[in-house]
C-alpha cells in the first residue's frame, strides 16, 4: 500500500512510498532538490526498512536540524 509522509523541517512537501514484507518498494520526494531526492530514492528501493533508517536517521541538511534523506528514515520508523 501506497503511503503519503508530510515532512517537515525540509523543502520536499512530502515523502510517498511503498513498502512490502519489510522492503522498500518505491520512494518519491514531492518537491525538494529534485536530483538529490531522485539519487536517495533509487538507491534505496530494495532495501531492507531497518537498514534504510539506519544510514539515513539523523543526516542533516546545512544548518537545518534534518534533512530529505532523514525525513525518510522518520517515515519509514513506522514500518518497523
């Protein structure tokens, strides 16, 4: 099932994704830097949900306290 994370903290509005039996099965950004969020998203699907927050909890964006990338791995917590 399709689910939609409205992010916050981050230029990308939202985060939808799919995970199945504990896999990431597809990622998309709305909004944010468009070649960046496109980078995270492939490089994920496939993965293992626990492997994905933990390469991704906690990275931050400049002086922000979170970044895209994190944002996901805050969505993904709940899939665990």
């Amino acid at each position: 099932m399709r689910k939609t994370f409205q992010t916050k903290g981050v230029c990308a509005r939202a985060i939808e994704y799919e995970v199945e039996d504990g896999t990431v099965k597809d990622v998309k950004f709305v909004g944010g830097c468009s070649g960046n969020t496109q980078g995270v998203a492939r490089l994920v699907v496939g993965m293992p949900v626990e492997k994905v927050v933990g390469l991704l909890d906690g990275i931050k964006c400049g002086m922000k306290s979170t970044s895209c990338p994190a944002q996901l791995a805050q969505a993904l917590k709940s899939e665990m």
